[in-house]
C-alpha cells in the first residue's frame, strides 16, 4: 500500500515546492493538500483512506494550524496520525505549544531545498515504522528541526 501524505499549508507557492520534492524523492507517496485546517479536518473526516503522516502550518486562514492540531487530536479517528508542525515560525512559544498539544515535532521550513529533500527522505523512508526514532535522528542533521 502507497503511502499518504497530507500537507495543509495555505501557501501555493510553498505546496508546489514540497509536493515536487516529494515526488522525486519517492514517487509511490501520495500526496494530498488542503489550504487551511478546517478544509482538512472536513476531508479528513469523509476519506476512505487516512493519511500516515500529516504536515501542517501554523499560520494560515479560517482555521489556522494550532486549532487544527487540537482538533486533529481530540478526534478519536484521527488522532493516531502523526503530525509535523512544517511552519515559517521558529517561535520558542509555537514550539512549545504544539509539541505539547501533540505535535511529532517541528520544523522550521528550509530555505535550502537539500534540507527539504533530507526531512522527506527520512520521513518517506521510515513513515509507517520507527518514525519517531528517524525524526530523532533527522534533528541531528537539520538546523530547523525540534523534537518533542
């Protein structure tokens, strides 16, 4: 089974970017995107399939991503879902926040697109096990990069 991957970023510009880096680092992944929480919780919540990972923004319009969290997390059916705060913040206080609301951790979004290369290559590589270790391992190597 392909794995899903699901970006909820309100910036087009930054959603081309990641779903062509993603697919040349793994073509197999599916990728899906919606452009604020509350478009993403409501084909969430209707989808036949769920996404094994989600990447979500903080900074966004109608539901913004700490909402989006906190609802993602308080959904017996979604819960589960690992989810990567993939934000233009680098705040102490969004970092702190999200991770203890249940973030995975938190990336900082690289301006090199090698670093960007780098995350999905971890997280395309290890997303349906040991996830939580490589995103360990990945924090070593990535500047932008804060575990929980």
């Amino acid at each position: 089974m392909r794995p899903i991957f699901l970006l909820i970023d309100d910036d087009t510009d930054d959603t081309f970017l990641f779903n062509e880096v993603l697919q040349q680092v793994d073509p197999t992944v599916v990728f899906l995107s919606a452009a604020n929480g509350q478009e993403a919780l409501d084909t969430l919540r209707s989808a036949a399939m769920l996404p094994d990972v989600i990447f979500l923004d903080l900074n966004m319009p109608r539901m913004d991503g700490r909402q989006c969290l906190s609802a993602l997390k308080r959904d017996h059916q979604l819960k589960h879902i690992p989810v990567i705060i993939y934000t233009t913040s680098s705040h102490p206080l969004d970092v702190e926040q999200t991770l203890q609301n249940g973030a995975a951790c938190f990336i900082t979004k690289p301006t090199d697109t090698r670093a960007l290369i780098n995350i999905l290559t971890t997280v395309a590589g290890n997303v349906r096990s040991n996830l939580e270790d490589a995103l360990l391992a990945l924090q070593d190597g990535v500047t932008t990069f804060i575990t929980g």
